[in-house]
C-alpha cells in the first residue's frame, strides 16, 4: 500500500484520535451522568433494602444539539485521524513493512464484512451505520497492523 | 524456503541492526527474513547476498514444501 506522508503526520493521527475519544466523551455526558446516577442511587438503595424504581433525572450539562454536533466533529477527528495514521510513513518504511499493511487492510475488510453480516442475520437488521462501519474498518486496520509489526513479527 | 542468513551475518561478524542500514529496511525485517516468516523479494535477496559476497544460492535455499505450493 503506497504511503503519501511524512512519518510525522503518524503523531498528529494519534492525537487527532485521543481528541476524537475526548469529544466523544463529552458529546454523551448527560447519557454517562445519566447512567452513573441511576447505577449509584440503584446501589446504595439496595444496600438500604428500599429499592423503588426512580424516573431517569434527565441531565442538561450540554444540549441536545450541542451533543450532536459534537458527535459528528469527534467522528470527523477520527476518520482523519486513523486515516492519517494510515497513509504515514514508518521511520524505516520497506517491502515487508509494505506487505503488512497489504495484509492489515485485506483483514480488516473482511473481518468488517463478516462483523457486519453477523449483525445483519443476528438482529435482522444492520445494527452499524455506514460512518460507523467505515470507522470500525479503519480502526480494526490499525490494530491488526500493530498486532502483526509488534506481536507476530515482533523483533527479538 | 530456508536461509543462511544468521551464520552469513556471524561470518561477517555484524548485527541485524547492521545489515538492515546497510540494504535500507528495518530490523524487523531481517529479523522475519532470518526466522522465515517472510521471503524477501528479488532485489532484496540480491543486496543481500551483495552484502555477504556470495550467490543468492549460498543465503536462501529452496525447501521440497516449496515445490507443492
């Protein structure tokens, strides 16, 4: 697979994708607040013996609209970021480090065919969007290409 | 397909590091090479069978498992 860019731009990948995680983060906070209250109150309720089911308190920390936009610009960071990372150089890039990537890619398209398939047949109906299976793909790519140049071809 | 490549590299006295500076690839792939996991291309075996001073022949011979592929 022909790489385009400097090693360098690797770096600005990986960080283009920790700010994705971060806005991620932030863009589902009311839902985490949400999850973390309902789960503590629930628990400590139980430790007292006086469970009742409460209502969902509903938290505002961002609004709606606010969470979605943040959605959409966590998911723009990680597609450029793992595509960044992707078309990068290594420090030393030659035809085995090329075969790898080959190899990565083929794996990951399948493995996102076949994860998609199962979700397909499982729940009958697709359970990923498309962004979302593009963006599961690119992932997978870089996991499986790290797993095979540290763990499988991993240097003595 | 198996190669002489460790005992090529111990006649010579270097290390892997060496001779992946010396023909441009990473550690890595010297490492592979000499493990097997990976049969390098044309050039490649002919830079380093260059390295060594020897024939290709002499660094990478073929296995009767290679016939049946």
């Amino acid at each position: 697979m022909k790489t385009y860019l400097p090693y360098y731009f690797r770096r600005i990948g990986i960080a283009f994708v920790f700010v994705a995680i971060i806005l991620s983060c932030i863009a589902n906070v009311n839902d985490f607040l949400e999850g973390f209250h309902s789960g503590s109150s629930r628990a400590l309720q139980q430790r007292n013996g006086t469970y009742v089911k409460e209502e969902p308190v509903g938290y505002h920390v961002i609004s709606a609209e606010l969470g979605k936009t943040l959605t959409w610009v966590s998911l723009s960071f990680s597609f450029a970021g793992f595509l960044l990372y992707m078309f990068s150089k290594e420090e030393v890039e030659d035809e085995f480090i090329e075969r790898l990537r080959y190899m990565s890619l083929a794996k990951s398209l399948l493995i996102t065919w076949v994860v998609t398939s199962a979700l397909l047949i499982i729940h009958g109906e697709l359970q990923l969007e498309g962004f979302y299976i593009l963006q599961f793909q690119l992932f997978l790519y870089v996991v499986i290409y790290n797993y095979y140049k540290k763990w499988k071809f991993m240097v003595a | 397909m198996k190669n002489t490549l460790k005992v090529e590299r111990a006649k010579k006295n270097i290390t892997q590091a060496d001779l992946a500076k010396l023909i441009h690839v990473s550690r890595q792939t010297i490492h592979a090479i000499e493990a097997g996991k990976y049969v390098p291309s044309t050039v490649l075996a002919l830079k380093i069978a260059h390295i060594f001073e020897t024939s290709i022949q002499d660094v990478f011979e073929l296995e009767e498992s290679d016939w049946k592929k």
